[in-house]
C-alpha cells in the first residue's frame, strides 16, 4: 500500500453521488464570447469502482476500500473503469481551439453547420492580448506586447473581421449559398458550437496535455473550465487521484 493511498483514507472521503441537477445545464464562460455547457453526465466515482469489481462479482465495501482502490486503479494504469462513466458537453469554441481539440480523436463530435445557420456579426474570437512568438519553440508564446504596441493590432483585427462580415452579407443578399458565402469569413477566427462526447478515461488524457502550460492559451481555458467546473465536481476521488499520480508526474 502507498503512502497517497493511506492518506487519502479519512472520514471525510465518504462516498457523494454528484450533484446533477446543479451541474447538468450549467454554462460556463470561457474566452470573449465562448461558453462549456454540461448536458448529460453517466456515472460517478462509485461507477468507477464497481466497474473494476465486476470481474469477481463484487460491489462497494464502504467508502475507504473503494476510494483505496480508485487510487490502486489509477496508480497503476487500470484504465478501463474510467472508461464507463461518460461527459456530454456543448461547447462554443473558435476554430483556433477547435482545430487543435479534433485531433483527440477519442472524443464524439457533432458541430454546428455554417451550410445550415447564418453567422451572427460579432461570432468571431478577440484576444484580449497579443502574445509574442517562443523563441525557442516554434509552435508556442511566450510573454505578451505591450497594451499599447497591441492596441493597433486589435483594431485591425475588428476591421478585419467587419469587412469580412460585410462581403459575407453581401454574398448572401447576392443569393450565394450560406456553404460558399462563409468564404469571406475569417477562418481561425469564426465560432462555432459543437456537441462533444467523451468518457472520463479519454478526458483525462485531454486535460493532462490541455491544461498544461505549453498548451496554446486558446484551448487551455476550455480545458481547466471543464476540469474545474464539471470533472473535478462530478468525479471528485477520480480528481484527487488524478492530481496525485497523473498530473504530479508530469510537473516533477
């Protein structure tokens, strides 16, 4: 037995069935105008450990024994419990998140259709600052310009983004199809909202790479707004181990 498992053994580990009516529904905002929004959740921590009894036929053994072995199954790499306890969120994210978020492709998506649903004026990202290209590293920032070297750099980009919309208007009032009008539209800018599925074992792969600081800033916030929010409320022992044996390791 470890030492992480020892101490997480007191009164108040008992086991809490998660709050789902104050989580299901819930929106929380992420970036200028972005939001995550819990729709359905199946399973909890005891979920978890049940899943990993199962093989002999057993159930819980009290709070202690169960979160002791939620530790063990986390520790030590058992990944397929995880796997049966399932978060299905809707998500309002720009491209720029959306391209690097598709790549896991553990996860379920179904997003909206700029073929189907005219975009709105003001859907389009604005970053509150400007961040300066990592010297060192080709594919990330480091530090930000200066409030008033970034000032001019924003206008450009609201200008950017109006006549862009304007042509796109134009298109669509010239009767050009909404699937060839959305041309005009600033690609990485533009937001959409998608309906994204995923069990809490494949989450936490997303969170463990997402949240850290050598993650763009871009998909960051969406991932410490879903582990804050909704997995860490929604799993709390699965959080615990977590932070324990996943996340420690990659900060040591």
């Amino acid at each position: 037995m470890t030492t992480h498992l020892l101490q997480s053994d007191h009164e108040g580990d008992a086991f809490r069935p998660p709050d789902r009516a104050a989580l299901l529904g819930k929106r929380v905002p992420v970036l200028d105008k972005g939001w995550v929004e819990l729709q359905d959740l199946m399973g909890d921590d005891l979920a978890i450990v049940n899943a990993a009894r199962v093989s002999f036929l057993g159930e819980s053994k009290g709070s202690q024994k169960d979160k002791r072995l939620l530790f063990y199954l986390m520790e030590h790499r058992h990944t397929s419990p995880f796997e049966q306890v399932e978060f299905k969120f809707r998500v309002r994210a720009p491209v720029v998140t959306w391209w690097q978020w598709v790549r896991h492709r553990t996860w379920q998506f179904n997003a909206q259709s700029g073929r189907y649903v005219a975009f709105e004026e003001d859907d389009f990202y604005v970053p509150v600052a400007w961040r300066r290209q990592s010297p060192s590293n080709k594919q990330a920032s480091l530090g930000e310009l200066t409030p008033d070297a970034g000032e001019p750099l924003t206008q450009a980009l609201l200008d950017h983004y109006e006549r862009s919309y304007q042509l796109y208007r134009q298109a669509l009032a010239a009767g050009v199809a909404r699937e060839q009008a959305r041309l005009f539209l600033p690609g990485f800018a533009v937001y959409y909202t998608w309906v994204a599925k995923v069990d809490a074992h494949n989450l936490m792969h997303f969170l463990s790479l997402r949240m850290a600081e050598d993650a763009q800033y871009e998909i960051r916030v969406y991932a410490r707004t879903i582990y804050e929010h909704f997995f860490k409320p929604a799993l709390p022992w699965t959080a615990e181990a977590f932070e324990t044996f996943i996340l420690a390791r990659l900060t040591q």
